[in-house]
C-alpha cells in the first residue's frame, strides 16, 4: 500500500467524520466510528510501520491537518474539529506506546491490540470535548464501533501493507 494513499485516506476520513458529527450530533458517532475512525485508527499503525524517522512529528502534522482541514470547510465545526485533534492526538499517544509494546505479537496483534486502549481514549476525550459532558454509554457504544470498525479495516488492508516499506514490514506468520 502506497503511503500517499493512506495519508489521503487518513485525511479524508477525518474531515469527513468531523463534519458529520457537526452535522449530524451524537447520532452519527457509531456509523463515523466504524467506519472513518476505525479507518484511522488502524491506518495509523500502517504508517507507524512506515515512517521509520520523524514518526510522532509526521502523525502530529497529520492530525493537525486532517483537523484544520475539518474547519476550513466548515468552520462550525470548529468544537468538533478541536476535539478530534485532542482526541486524536492523545489516541496516538497511547496507541504508539501500545503498538511499541506489542512489538513481538503478529502484526494483526499489535495492530488491534493497540486500538483497544486508543480506541477507548479517543473515545472518551473526543465526546466529552465535543459535546461538553461525559457520556458513558455513548463513550463504551463508540468504542465498540472503533474496535468493530478498526478490526474490519486491518483485515482489509492487511493484503496491502506488504506494499508498504516492505523491508519494515516482519515476516511472523498471522
């Protein structure tokens, strides 16, 4: 899988997923966690596989982008898009340690593994910034469609991540 083509993805799923919620509320936050943020959140560990130097710098940038994108398009969705890039940002904190840690495992492993606990903390910061209260059911509803959505997109790009740096890429049998 060519990077310019995640990065893309990436971008177009945040900003896609920061208007809806504006949009839409609450009631869009499963159907954009399955399938954008579930996107995102393994996407991320693809290029965390990729991107050898500057890691944490070229995935801030990316936050950074896909968020401001968010408001330039729409600038009411200025909450939202601040709360995705607090949310997103903190996720990747945790996600990279995670996927770190996990660095023996199968990649499958390390790639849901890690969104297990980004998930969860995207989550929770994302709603509680974005609509201003902490919601609990909504937050365990959301990850659940995050860890839904993001299992279903690392088996589907699973098959094109040799395409990606191969020689970063390990070799343990799934």
């Amino acid at each position: 899988m060519k990077q310019w083509w995640l990065i893309a993805s990436y971008l177009i799923a945040i900003v896609i997923a920061n208007l809806l919620v504006t949009w839409f509320g609450t009631i869009a936050v499963l159907p954009v966690g399955f399938l954008l943020v579930g996107l995102d959140i393994t996407g991320r560990d693809y290029l965390h596989e990729a991107w050898v130097k500057n890691r944490w710098l070229k995935m801030a940038l990316l936050i950074a982008v896909g968020s401001l994108l968010s408001w330039l398009i729409n600038r009411n969705s200025e909450r939202v898009a601040i709360a995705s890039f607090l949310a997103f940002a903190g996720a990747s904190i945790i996600d990279t340690l995670t996927y770190t840690l996990l660095h023996k495992c199968r990649f499958l492993v390390r790639v849901n593994g890690s969104n297990l606990f980004s998930s969860f903390t995207d989550s929770a910061l994302f709603l509680t910034i974005a609509f201003g209260a902490f919601m609990p059911v909504l937050v365990l509803s959301q990850f659940a469609a995050k860890m839904a959505g993001g299992f279903v997109w690392s088996l589907a790009l699973k098959k094109a991540r040799t395409e990606t740096t191969p020689e970063r890429i390990d070799t343990t049998p799934e």
